[in-house]
C-alpha cells in the first residue's frame, strides 16, 4: 500500500466534523506558509524602502556636488607650470605653516609633515588641487598620540 492510497482510506475513516478540523488546520498552515514565503518579505522590503530612498538620494546628491566640482576644475584655463609651483608654496606657507616642509624635483613635490591637523590638511589638499593644479601620488601619513598627521606628501603639479 502506497502513502496516498493510505492516506486516502485515512481521510475516508474520518468523520465530517474530523474533515472540516483538518481541512482548517492545513488552511492555516498553508495561509501561515504562504505569509512566510511569499508576504512577508515584501512588506519588509516595503517598509525599508523610504529610508533606503532617502539613502540613495543623498549619494545622488553627494555624486552630483562631486560632478559639478569636476566639471568646474576641467573648466579652469590651463596654468603654467611656474604658477602652479608658486602658488603652491604659497599654499603651503600659509595654511601648513612650520607644520611642513617641501622638495621639489622637477613636477613632483614631496611634502613632510610633523604634527598637523586633519582640517587644516584636509584645506591644503582642497586648495592645492584648485589652485595649483596639484595632485596626490603618494601618501605615507600617520597619527601621532595627539591625534595630529604625520609623514610624506608627494603631490605632482601640471607638467611644463
């Protein structure tokens, strides 16, 4: 005898009241299972959905601010080399002050730090590159135990 014939004659014996009990229990089951599977997830999802909108709206608008920044310094006329090199002493005079010192060889500047701020480098960073034209190479920078950097800077500037 097969499982369904067993279960056949098992359902046969079985009074309508009996029936009615099992027919409603495996309702509930299949309602509970297709709540699990099918449901529920969805309405997580739905209710993630604002927060994870809000999310991705300000990536957009981070990635937006990021493009216009670009698109502002590839506007900029081309600037000589010699300008470039000046401002960016001036630059580091001013905002780094007796926190740095630099080298020059030929379009690479090497810039040794010895307890600066974040913000104040993060500043120096934003106005070399808007400036002068300098970009970043190489960094190997650390914080010393007051919280200040530490290390070398090699920027390149425009080439001549």
């Amino acid at each position: 005898m097969t499982w369904q014939q067993a279960a056949t004659q098992r359902w046969e014996s079985l009074v309508p009241r009996e029936k009615l009990m099992v027919a409603s229990a495996a309702a509930v089951v299949g309602i509970a299972l297709a709540w699990w599977v099918l449901f529920a997830p969805a309405l997580g999802v739905l209710r993630g959905a604002e927060a994870q909108h809000r999310t991705l709206d300000a990536q957009r608008q981070q990635m937006a601010r990021l493009q216009a920044q670009a698109q502002a310094l590839q506007a900029q006329p081309k600037q000589p080399h010699d300008e470039a090199m000046r401002l960016l002493e001036q630059a580091i005079r001013q905002q780094l002050g007796v926190s740095a010192r630099y080298t020059i060889q030929n379009d690479r500047v090497t810039v040794t730090l010895t307890g600066t701020p974040a913000e104040v480098l993060a500043q120096w960073l934003v106005q070399a590159r808007a400036t002068a034209r300098a970009l970043p190479s190489e960094a190997r920078l650390q914080r010393n135990a007051a919280g200040l950097w530490e290390g070398t800077l090699v920027l390149n500037l425009p080439p001549r």
